[in-house]
C-alpha cells in the first residue's frame, strides 16, 4: 500500500469528502469524479495528488481513525487503576460518543472488511489493537483481582463495543422504546446496566479475595 500524502488543507478536504462518500455509499459505488466535485477541484488534479482511487480510500479510513484515541480522563483513569465504578462510565462514554457523534466512521471500517478484508484487517489493527490492548488490560486485571466479575476479557472487550450500537435497538425490541445513549439519563441507565451485569456482588467479592483451604481430613 502506498504512502497517503497528507499535511496540506486540500488534501485534507479529499480525505473529508471521500470519507464521507465512501461510508455511505461504498467502495465501488463511489466515483473518483464525485469525489473531485464534492471536493471541488478538477479530477486531474485529485490524480496529481493520490495515485489511484483505492489509495484515496486508504488515506480516508486512516484520516478518520486519527481522531479515535483513548481521552486522557480515561487514559489517566486506567493508568491510575480507578476502580471499574469510575472507569467502565468514562469508557461507555468514549464507546457512544463515537458511535452516535461520528458514525460514517463506524460505516467506513465496515466498507473497508466487506469489499477489503484482508488489507482492512492490517489498516485497523494499527489504529485499534493498541485501543483495545489497554481496554482489555485494564480488564483483565481487574476480573484477576475479582473487581469484576470472571469472564473472558477479550469477549468484554469486544462486547462493550457491540452493546454500544446495539442496545438502543434492543430496548426498543423488549419495551417499545428505543433509549437514546446520546442523552444524560440514556447514559447513566447503559452505565447502570454494565456495572450491575459486571460487578460481583459481596459473596462473591469475598469469596474470590479468600484464599481456599482444604477441609481437614476426617480420622479413621
């Protein structure tokens, strides 16, 4: 895969547009003349720039995977090791502020492992595994500890992610009514939810910090 240019403002804007583009309507429904028209410059001068319409495709998916970095709240949060109560608030937040703030972002991954699978699997490992890695980290260290309840952390992982696009809808299939995690109440019912679903409760807590000793052996 060839080096995307970058760093000048018409460049950017291309990289704008044919996001845009190519989150809504796909790889190969979108026109490198559409992109040239939207970004309004000639498409001879979108070719002196990007070698072909698949680099341009590239260059958009990495432009917008530039903007999802951990916030330094959370980062700090982890690096702290705050406790779950603290931490899985500021993580579900990032999580719904992506998926409902910047959604052609989410549609764009999408594009990219349906029509590139296995160039889309490279591309996003650079910008999400190190994401997740802290994510899942923090996790499992605090499943060990038993802060939280023993399940798998790369399955909460990716689970956290799914419930986010997910649970508006699933609320509205159980109780007629889609909850909206953009709004404050919406957000603190999904919090609610996780830290009820993950966190053990003081038997368990207890039991998980108590170090097992053997019964002692009957005489004979």
């Amino acid at each position: 895969m060839s080096t995307i240019p970058r760093g000048s403002e018409r460049s950017d804007q291309v990289l704008q547009v044919a996001a845009r583009l190519f989150a809504r309507h796909g790889y190969h429904a979108t026109s490198t003349r559409e992109i040239a028209r939207m970004a309004d410059i000639s498409e001879n001068t979108l070719f002196r720039q990007f070698e072909s319409k698949e680099q341009i495709f590239w260059g958009a998916l990495r432009y917008r995977f530039s903007s999802l970095k951990l916030r330094r709240e959370l980062i700090e949060s982890i690096a702290g090791s705050h406790s779950p109560e603290i931490v899985l608030p500021q993580l579900l937040a990032q999580l719904v502020d992506t998926a409902y703030l910047n959604p052609d972002t989410l549609r764009l991954i999408a594009v990219a492992f349906l029509e590139f699978r296995w160039e889309a699997g490279n591309v996003c490992a650079d910008f999400l595994v190190p994401i997740f890695s802290t994510v899942k980290a923090y996790l499992k260290k605090n499943i060990e500890t038993g802060s939280l309840r023993n399940v798998d952390p790369a399955m909460l992982t990716g689970a956290l992610g799914v419930s986010v696009i997910a649970y508006p809808e699933i609320a509205r299939i159980l109780d007629g009514t889609p909850r909206y995690l953009e709004d404050r109440g919406g957000m603190e019912a999904f919090s609610r939810f996780w830290l009820n679903v993950l966190l053990p409760d003081r038997g368990e807590a207890q039991e998980s910090s108590t170090p097992r000793v053997a019964p002692p052996v009957a005489a004979h």
